[in-house]
C-alpha cells in the first residue's frame, strides 16, 4: 500500500505534477530567518524532505554549507539539476530521513524544516524528533516553519504550537515559537516560525 512513508507516494507526486506544495522558491520567512545571523559561518545545514532544494539551494547560496535529504528521486534529481545550474555546492541525498540516525549520528550544526514535519505520517513524530536530536551537534539548532493549518487530514497534517512544545520540549530549548508574518500568501497566519536548540 502507498503511504506516504513509501518514498512511491511521493515519487508519483512529482511524476504527476501533484506538487501542491511546490512554489519554485525559498520560503520568505526562511530566507529572512537565514539573512538574521542565527547560525555561524561555515555552519553544516540539513534540510529535510528538501523536496525539489529551493531552502538548501538558499542554504548553500549564504555561503553555508548545504545537506539535502529526499527519498523522492525526482527531488533529488532536480535539487542536483538546480545546483549545477546555479553553480552552487550542495550535497543531495536520497535517503529515508529515519535512516539519518544511523548514517549521519551528530554531524549537523542546523536542521532546517519547511513542510517535511506536515508530510510525514503523525504517527512518527516522535521518531522525527528523535532523528533530529541525534542528527544534531549538541548545542545545535532546529529552525525553519510548522505548517499549523488547524484542518483535519493530510498531507499536509496539521500540527500545534502545544504539540511542538510537548514532543521537542524535553530535549530542545524553545527560543522561538510564534505565527510568521510573511508567509506565502496561500499559508499566511498558518504558519509557525521556530528556533529549537538541543539540549546538552
Ligand atoms: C510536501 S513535500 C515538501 C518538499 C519541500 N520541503 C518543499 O517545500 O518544496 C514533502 C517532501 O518530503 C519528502 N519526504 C517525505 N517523507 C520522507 C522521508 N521519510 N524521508 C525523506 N524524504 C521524505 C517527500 O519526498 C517530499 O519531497
């Protein structure tokens, strides 16, 4: 059965252009999160669910060095297509996120989220969280947008600012967590912009 654990679910996404999600371009509040100086020169940035890299092409575009992880392999595929064209350095994985854990133990100084949490089935979240915390250098930041739509079903599943702080709250140090005021228009008012940092 398509899931969407199974990366078919999302691979027949992209074949069939039901990229609802797709808007050719980072994120406002991420590229403006990024411009704020949160994260140190030279800092190794994870995005997960990259999808086609617009965040990790912007990433690597700051002069940050740029991880892109997608189990999609049209994503993939176009992540790479867009960094050689745009003569930008970054490394684009096609993996299973819950897979980092093992691979890529305390290797990141940031995760950058940007509807991944919304496409994974709810019922990993925890799992997520975990991937995160053990993905992450101590002391290093989870950042980027929670889609709170406050719709039932998905994907795009909902999520809460009361769900984020009890699933990240026992490992991660909550800096920031408010509404973005420059989302998409689509998304505008639906959107969480957050700064967690790992504990210890
Ligand atoms: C809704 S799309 C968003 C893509 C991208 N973040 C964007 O905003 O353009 C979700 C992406 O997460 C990927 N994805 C979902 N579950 C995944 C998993 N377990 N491991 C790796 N990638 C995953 C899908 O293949 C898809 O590209």
């Amino acid at each position: 059965m398509s899931t969407v654990s199974n990366s078919g679910f999302w691979e027949e996404r992209y074949l069939s252009a039901q990229t609802g999600w797709e808007k050719g371009r980072c994120a406002p509040p991420i590229a403006r999160m990024l411009g704020e100086g949160l994260l140190a020169a030279h800092s190794h940035v994870v995005v997960l669910g990259a999808g086609r890299g617009h965040e990790a092409l912007e990433v690597a575009a700051r002069g940050l060095e740029a991880t892109a992880v997608d189990f999609a392999a049209s994503a993939v595929e176009a992540t790479r297509a867009a960094a050689s064209r745009l003569h930008l350095d970054v490394e684009a994985l096609r993996q299973d996120l819950f897979t980092l854990r093992t691979t890529h133990a305390v290797t990141f100084d940031a995760v950058l989220e940007h509807t991944c949490f919304c496409a994974i089935d709810p019922a990993r979240r925890d799992e997520y969280v975990e991937v995160v915390h053990a993905v992450l250098k101590p002391g290093g930041l989870v950042f980027g947008l929670f889609y709170a739509h406050g719709r039932p079903g998905g994907p795009p599943f909902d999520t809460s600012e009361e769900e984020l702080r009890r699933r990240f709250g026992p490992r991660f140090d909550v800096e920031r967590l408010a509404r973005a005021p420059d989302s998409f228009s689509d998304r505008a008012g639906q959107e969480l912009e957050f700064v967690f940092r790992r504990r210890g």
